[in-house]
C-alpha cells in the first residue's frame, strides 16, 4: 500500500457540533482510513462503483480530550481519499450531528455523490440499501460499510438485511468490553432484548449458560456465536484488532473486519500493519 495518505487529518474548530473523543480514536481513524485507501486503490480499475457506507456517521470532527485536536472523523476521511469512493451514505439518529456533517459536505465536498440519512440506521437499513447502486451484468458494484456504535446498538437483522444480495465488506466496531461487560448483569435479565437484537438470537442466555464458557468468558462467547452468525452469511473468518487504553493494556472494543473474499482480509491485515507501523512512528 502506497504510504502517502495519512488518516490522521488535524482540522480547526469550525463552530459547528463536533464529538468528543479519546486518544485511542486515532488508532480507529487509522485503520478505517487506510482501509478505505487501500480499497480504492485496489479495486478501483476492476469494479464500476465503489460504495462508502457509514452507519452511524456522527458530524465528521472529533475532539481528542487527552491533547484538544479536532481531527477529521471516518465520514470526511472517506471523503478525503486521494482515489475517491463513487458514492457515499452517512446515517445518524443524533440531529446535531447529521446537520453538521451536512455542513461539512456542502462547504468542502459539494463536488462528491453524498446521501445523508437522519435515522436510526436499524429502522432505515431499506432506504439505507435502496441507496446502493444496483449490481448488474454492465454494473458491477463493491461496498465497504464501517459501523461505529458507541454501544452495542447494530441489530443483526440489520447486517442480514444490508448483505443480502449484496457485496458488502463490513468493519464493526464490536464494544465488548466496555458495553457487554460492564453491562452484563442488566443484559442477562429476561426483559432486556439488547444482546439478543445484536446477535439476532434469542435464545441467547440458555445457549451461553450451557456453555462451557459460563460463567467466567462471556465476551469470548459473543465473540464465536457473532462469527458464527456472520459464517452463515458467507463471511470468512473475520481479521480482527483489539483497542486498548494507552499504558494500561485495558480492552476497550474490537474492530472486526469482514469480508467474503481472501482479497478484503489480506487488504486489511496489511493496513493493521501499516496502522501499528505509525502508531510507533506517532505518525
């Protein structure tokens, strides 16, 4: 991969809505951003369109609370690629932050093929998809979609829904630790539907409790039983990276990227290795 776009894009305050984040963001906006790159550059020449799917897209900046940066977010990286995604579809339930990323678009990216959805992307996956160009004998259309839930807010039915028939590259943020975990015992109550819609099965907690994981791994069983569930999809086994807070070796989620070609995995083990390459050199 050639090594001349850097994800990492310090931007100034522009006095519209802006999310605040942490250092290890920067990590996220590497790996997102190099594999865009990589995907553009790879399969430009070999498909008709390239498609950009951001689920939960926030407003395009965030803030790094431990240094006070704003730097560029995965939808205005996506936009900034040096070999550009054919089109683009942002999604986000929060207003504040779809109206900035409007702003964003209209006042430097006005030239891009852009659709901005204001929805919860569980309940807009239709209009979401009927975004996707169609893929045809004279058409041949490639999507990477990125999900980036601060929780763990993306419905199974929803990735079903968005792959069916589809040639969808997926990177998920999965928030083991810092939501499935810290969580686990309002999650295991039979009234709580969360896990259940994430996984897309109900019967979840017999499963695990007749495991020989319970008591002690339940993230190692959310781990396998979603692997399994996207198998059944057709995807290869996941190439995937642990995001941790700086000096503490604490977990804090997964980015797991899928794919249902050795292609999209080999691109993104080598962008894991460019991502760590700079992450030493600070970038």
């Amino acid at each position: 991969m050639k090594k001349n776009f850097n994800p990492i894009i310090e931007v100034q305050d522009d006095d519209l809505f802006i999310h605040d984040g942490h250092i290890w963001s920067e990590e996220k906006y590497k790996l997102v951003g190099g594999y865009c790159d990589i995907f553009t550059r790879g399969t430009r020449k070999n498909w008709d369109q390239l498609v950009y799917i951001d689920l939960f897209s926030g407003p395009g900046y965030g803030r790094i609370k431990e240094n006070g940066k704003i730097l560029k977010s995965s939808p205005l990286i996506a936009l900034s690629l040096p070999i550009p995604f054919d089109k683009y579809i942002f999604c986000d339930s929060h207003a504040q932050s779809i109206k900035a990323l409007e702003k964003r678009i209209s006042l430097s990216y006005s030239d891009k093929n852009v659709h901005c959805v204001h929805a919860d992307s569980n309940l807009a996956i239709e209009e979401i998809k009927s975004l996707i160009p169609q893929h045809g004998t004279n058409n041949k259309v490639l999507t990477f979609c990125f999900i980036d839930p601060y929780e763990l807010n993306i419905h199974f039915d929803t990735i079903n829904a968005l792959t069916k028939n589809k040639l969808v590259d997926i990177l998920i943020l999965q928030a083991y630790f810092m939501d499935a975990n810290r969580n686990y015992d309002n999650y295991i109550k039979e009234d709580n539907e969360k896990i259940s819609k994430y996984l897309g099965f109900l019967e979840w907690r017999d499963d695990y409790q007749n495991s020989t994981l319970f008591p002690n791994d339940f993230v190692l069983y959310m781990v396998g039983k979603y692997d399994d569930k996207m198998k059944k999809l057709n995807y290869l086994e996941p190439v995937r990276t642990s995001i941790k807070i700086p000096q503490k070796n604490v977990k804090l989620y997964y980015l797991s990227f899928y794919s249902r070609h050795p292609l999209g995995n080999d691109f993104f083990k080598k962008v894991q290795t460019y991502a760590s390459d700079q992450l030493n050199l600070g970038f």
